[in-house]
C-alpha cells in the first residue's frame, strides 16, 4: 500500500511540477533571455542547502559578498554580466569558491570570502588576470541545469532528472571528458523548467551561452547529438543565447549558428525588441534578471521575460576584455 501511495504521489507531483504539467509548451521561448555578455558562476555547495535567494542569504556569506560586490562595482563593469550559483564540493566537478567565467573559459580556483573585492577589480573589472588567485583555461562543452528547488518547486523536480540523464547519456556516448554537467541555482523563467544552458565551443572555437527551456529526458539525445555534436540550435526549445545582437553589426540579418549557417527564422527572436537605456544596470545575479531587476516575486510565481536588442557598444568592449585575457594566456 505504501508503494502505491508513493507511486501516486510521483505521478501527482509530475503532472503539478515535472515534465507532465499543463503549461508545458504553452509559452513561446525565443526571446525569453535578457542580453547579456558574460555570464559568471560561483562553485558553492549544492541545491539542498541554497536558500531561495543564495546570493542575499545571510547565511551564504560568499555568494552574498560576491554578488553585493558585482552590484557595487556595476558601473565600473564594461561588460553585461549575469551572477549564477552553480554545485560546488567533494565529489563534484569543481571546488566550493571556484568561479567560471564564460565565454572567457576562464576557471578562478577557490575564491574566499577575503578576496571577493580583488578578484572583482582585476578580473572583471579590469579584465586581468587574478594577482592573488591561479586561474585556468577551461576545456570542453559545460551544460548548467536549472535545480533549485527552494526558490521553485518545477526546477525542484524537473533540473535532477535532466542532470540524471545529462550524465547517463554522456557516459554512454563516452564524453565524460569533454562534456561536463552542474546543477546551478535560478536562471529566470521557472515556468519553462527544464532549464539548461550550454556553453560550447564551435569549429572556431567560439563559445556562446545556448538557453533551453522545456527540456525534458526525451530531449537529452538531441541536445548532445545536435546541439554539443554538430552544432546546431533546436529551435523549438531554444530561448535565446548570451550575445544574442550578433557581432558586426549583423544583428536583424539571421543569428549565425554554431555550424556557421545563417537562420532565417532567428530574425524573430529580435522582433520587438529595441535598444538598452544607458541607465540600466550591468550586473544581474542568479535572483535578478540581466538588467538588475528581480525576475520573480516569490518561490512558485513565474516571471515575465522579454528581449532587447544589445548594442554594438558592450560587444566591442567584450572583444577588447576577451583580448586582454587571450594576450596573457598566450
């Protein structure tokens, strides 16, 4: 009898939270990402222990600091940056107080409480390289999954799934060392749970930030085969992607892909869409949206996303930061 309670409970709470409600497939994703330029993760414990809001919790000192840090320094920061908590600890891929920056594939190994305040001037600030931390080239494609159930209940549900079967199907294809996958905390838009970024590099070796939403395990082949494989967007899980204007002033003529077609049908993931107020902030963290503003007004609400056009300005400062980094990496 417990069994079948149990099993009923499962079957419930999927078709409320999981891969089964009513809202899946009901909203269009493609412009559903702020534009942003560089997207910084911060190693800390995992999912169980993060609070609703990890990044102002008391209680999480380094996410806290880190992110008041970024806040504070937000108009000395170029470039538009996004603050995300990912799974830090024994028997993860990296360690707590490790910082990953994408697209740099930067890795800031073990950043403490004591050094937020010069990890932030000399890496994102002044895009040098760290004087009193090591820093690392990071390698291969790295999939970040939305599972932080106390801020939401659907990324509760949905985000260790998709890890589960994200890790399944790497071993078996025997990407193990190529393809690395993190849950992380609150990306915006828990209505689309799943939610997944990857960052992967193309034939060029360009890296951008692919956001996915309504994932589900049946579309974990596909995200590895096409997306990670040839280099191809699934368009219709696809909610836009870090950089979204293009380079080169291309923006409004088709986003070029990560196999280096030209598509068509992107040019409507801008329609709409017009230029950022100077007033807008550069630093959005994992509770806020790109701009700064909270993306959500409590644990289970769903939030309203839309996209803006990203000027040429933010871009051309990225490139001259990515320089920077690449000069002394050489």
């Amino acid at each position: 009898m417990a069994g079948a309670t149990q099993y009923l409970s499962s079957i419930n709470g999927d078709a409320k939270y999981g891969f089964q409600r009513r809202e899946m497939y009901k909203a269009s994703l493609a412009g559903t990402v702020d534009p942003y330029d560089r997207h910084v993760f911060l190693c800390y414990k995992n999912p169980e222990s993060w609070a609703s809001r990890v990044d102002e919790s008391v209680s999480d000192l380094l996410p806290k600091l880190l992110s008041s840090a970024l806040k504070a320094r937000k108009d000395d920061i170029t470039v538009k940056t996004k603050l995300t908590i990912c799974e830090g600890g024994d028997g993860t891929e990296f360690s707590d107080g490790d910082v990953l920056i994408f697209p740099e594939m930067i890795r800031c190994r073990g950043l403490k409480d004591t050094d937020v305040d010069s990890f932030v001037e000399d890496v994102l600030v002044n895009g040098k390289p760290w004087a009193s931390g090591v820093q690392e080239v990071l390698t291969g494609s790295h999939i970040f999954v939305c599972a932080h159930g106390t801020r939401d209940r659907r990324c509760g549900v949905c985000g260790p799934v998709l890890i589960e079967k994200l890790k399944g199907d790497i071993e078996v294809r025997g990407l193990k060392d190529q393809v690395f996958v993190s849950p992380c905390s609150h990306v915006g838009g828990h209505k689309y749970a799943g939610n997944l970024i990857i960052f992967s590099p193309d034939a060029e070796g360009k890296v951008s930030g692919h956001w996915y939403g309504y994932v589900t395990p049946n579309d974990v082949p596909e995200m590895l085969d096409q997306h990670i494989g040839k280099g191809e967007i699934i368009e219709r899980l696809w909610r836009g992607q870090m950089g979204a204007a293009g380079e080169e002033g291309e923006k409004g003529d088709g986003q070029k892909l990560l196999n280096g077609r030209d598509s068509k049908k992107s040019k409507k993931y801008h329609q709409g869409s017009s230029n950022q107020s100077n007033k807008e902030e550069n630093v959005g963290s994992c509770c806020q949206g790109a701009n700064g503003v909270s993306c959500c007004r409590d644990g289970t609400s769903e939030e309203k996303s839309g996209s803006e056009e990203q000027g040429r300005k933010g871009l051309s400062k990225m490139s001259s930061w990515i320089g920077t980094l690449t000069s002394w990496r050489s």
